[in-house]
C-alpha cells in the first residue's frame, strides 16, 4: 500500500486552494509519476536552491527523463530514492484576499483637523515568478501555512496604502471628506508601490477589490459638528449670534423636557444675555431684548386717563377695553418684581422658579389683580394689600 500511495505525487484537493504546497515527503520513490496541474508549477529544491522545475503534465520521477534530477540521488538507499524538497507553485489569481487596518493619523488641510483613517477591503494576489518566490520566502515565511504569504502580503499591501494615502492626503491632492469619490487614482498609486515592493518576492498584486477607506466614528461626529456650525455662522453673520441662538435653544430644550434644570437656567441666563449684548441698543441707549421687538408689536397706544407708557399690556388686571390678560401669561417675580417674557418657568433676572400660578381676583368687580396690588386697576376697589 505505502509503495501506491508514493506511485503519484499530485497536490491534494484540500490544498488546491493554496498559494504554494509542499509536497510532505523529502525521500521521493524513483519512478513515480508527479502529476502537475494546468494551473501549476513543480520545483525541486535542494538546500534552498532550485535545481529543477515541471510544467504542467505528467513527469516520470527519473534522472534519465529529467537529468536535472542526477544532482538529488540518495546514494544510501541504492538510487532508488531522490532526496528533494517538492513544491506546487499556483500560477492563478487568487482573489478576495483580506486587508485591513489603522492607516494613520493625517491633517486634514480643510478644516485642520488631526483625523484616524482606517481601511478594510479585499485584493487578488497572483504569482508573478515561481522560482523567486520559492529561494525569497522559504526562509522568512512558514510555506506550511496556507495563509502565510497572503497575511505577509496583506501586511506590505496595507504598509503601501499608508503612504500613498498619506501622501495624497497632505498634499491637497485627495480630500478627507469625499474619498470615496478617489479609489481609482487611490487604487493605481496603491498598486505600484505595492507591486515595487513584492516583485523582490515573484509575487504580484493585479488589482484591488472592494475596499473603503473610513474615518474613525468619533473623527467623523466631530467633522459633521464642525461642518454645521460653520454653516450656521455664516448664516448668523458671526459666531457671537450663534453661541448665542445655540445656548438659548438648548436651554429651552432642556426646560421644556424638565431636565438639567440647572444647566437649562444657566443656559438660558448666558443665551439671553448674549442675544441682548448682540442686538442693536433700543431707544435711551438701553440694548434691546429679544422679546422687545414683539412686545413693542402687540403694545396698544396709550389710554386716555392713564399715565404715559402704560397700556393695558402693562396691567394685567385689566384694560380700558375691559379685556383683562393673566399673571401667568406675562409672570411678575415676586422676589425682584421683573417683569417676565410669557410662559417663563425662571425669572430671567434672579432665577427664582415660579409658583404656579394662583391668581388673585377683586372682591367688587372680579377683576384679576397683580399679586402686588393694593387697588383693583378695573373699580379701584381697594384689595386684601391696601
């Protein structure tokens, strides 16, 4: 039985879907039959040189077919015996070979930002001369492994596109954002410098995969974040209106949902007071605050008996009308008497929050009174104050 199974000397099918296999016996039967595949090269080495090599076909294991092999007899076993090392190069395309990783920590020439990329996709790796490859990596890479070689190249594929990324990248020629739209040129760059460093070891890189170059997730949230405050600035027309806007709006956020009360009236306190120092002063030299302009808007002229300035939006009891608005529409801070924008939770000048709103009324007419009132602004009828 051990004298069949040296008979034919073949790759076995669950090493056809490797780069190189050796053959696992060194003491090779005179006479047997190496069968080499189409898509194959068989090499005899000898203390790592390469003394014969078999094309594809059926070769008879003898040195008067292959006088090459005169050099490998085994004068101990009678002739009968070549003493070799056997390997079966593939000469095809091996594709979907797998690559990846952290390419490095590039200026982004845009928005000036230190940006991670990183890489992930597939390449084809062929075998550009059998001969080469075999004296090359015999002595640097496991040929046992099947996956030796591939993660060796693997590894000088993705040494390669750290260059050329960077390179391209400084440079201004390929922008961070919008990569995608450069793999062809990334691609060829990748490959020549690639192949200039593999060709020392009879491999060869044909072409790339599907592969994407990324940012890492945090480099990206922040460059979005950038991107929209950039925008927003030019639409404010400086950064001072829009911190402004951005810290009102996430105050009223905050309040609204009853979180981070806090934050939401310190927030608040910084938005308003910075939409105020922004906005152009009002009459007197006195600046103009947010709700000034609607408040002027809404504010009915003067009634005939009542002093300068005082309308019926100032008297929440009433009006000459009869209408009458409720202290908690426009709210009056019972600790500094600051009158409040409608609907405020906080007193924008000491931060007291409100009560809610209980409403005194007149015991003549039923008017509603200011909590501070002694006399009912409708009858004039004196209050529990007075």
């Amino acid at each position: 039985m051990a004298w069949f199974e040296r008979e034919f000397i073949a790759v076995p099918e669950t090493g056809k879907k490797q780069l190189v296999y050796k053959w696992p016996d060194v003491n090779i039967r005179r006479y047997s039959r190496a069968i080499v595949n189409a898509d194959q090269t068989a090499l005899f080495v000898k203390s790592g040189h390469v003394l014969g090599v078999l094309g594809p076909g059926r070769h008879r294991i003898d040195a008067d077919e292959l006088p090459v092999l005169g050099a490998l007899v085994d004068t101990l076993s009678g002739g009968n015996y070549y003493r070799a090392e056997l390997y079966f190069v593939s000469t095809r395309e091996f594709a979907g070979v797998k690559f990846g990783g952290r390419l490095a920590d590039i200026a982004d020439p845009v928005s000036e930002q230190i940006l991670t990329l990183r890489v992930f996709g597939e390449f084809a790796l062929t075998v550009r001369d059998a001969e080469q490859l075999i004296t090359s990596l015999a002595g640097s890479t496991d040929l046992h492994d099947p996956a030796g070689i591939e993660s060796w190249s693997s590894d000088l594929l993705l040494k390669s596109m750290k260059i050329a990324v960077t390179r391209g990248v400084s440079s201004g020629e390929w922008p961070v954002l919008g990569l995608s739209g450069e793999l062809p040129a990334i691609e060829r760059a990748v490959l020549q410098q690639t192949n200039t460093t593999l060709y020392e070891y009879g491999l060869r890189v044909p072409r790339l995969g599907n592969f994407d170059i990324t940012l890492a997730p945090e480099d990206a949230d922040r460059l979005k974040r950038l991107a929209k405050d950039v925008t927003y600035i030019r639409l404010a027309g400086d950064f001072r209106q829009y911190a402004a806007g951005e810290m009102a709006l996430g105050a009223g956020q905050g309040l609204a949902t009853g979180h981070g009360h806090d934050g939401g009236f310190l927030g608040a306190a910084l938005g308003i007071n910075a939409l105020q120092q922004s906005n152009p002063p009002a009459p007197g030299g006195r600046p103009a605050s947010p709700w000034q302009h609607r408040e002027h808007a809404e504010q009915p002229a003067p009634q005939q008996g009542l002093p300068p300035g005082t309308g019926s939006a100032q008297l929440p009891g009433g009006s000459a009308s009869g209408g009458s608005r409720s202290e908690a529409a426009a709210p009056v801070c019972t600790g500094c008497a600051t009158v409040n924008p409608e609907g405020a939770n906080f007193c924008v000048n000491c931060g007291i929050r409100f009560a809610p709103a209980q409403v005194p009324a007149c015991r003549e007419c039923g008017a509603q009174l200011l909590a501070t009132a002694k006399f009912c602004a409708s009858c004039g009828g004196p209050t529990q104050l007075s």
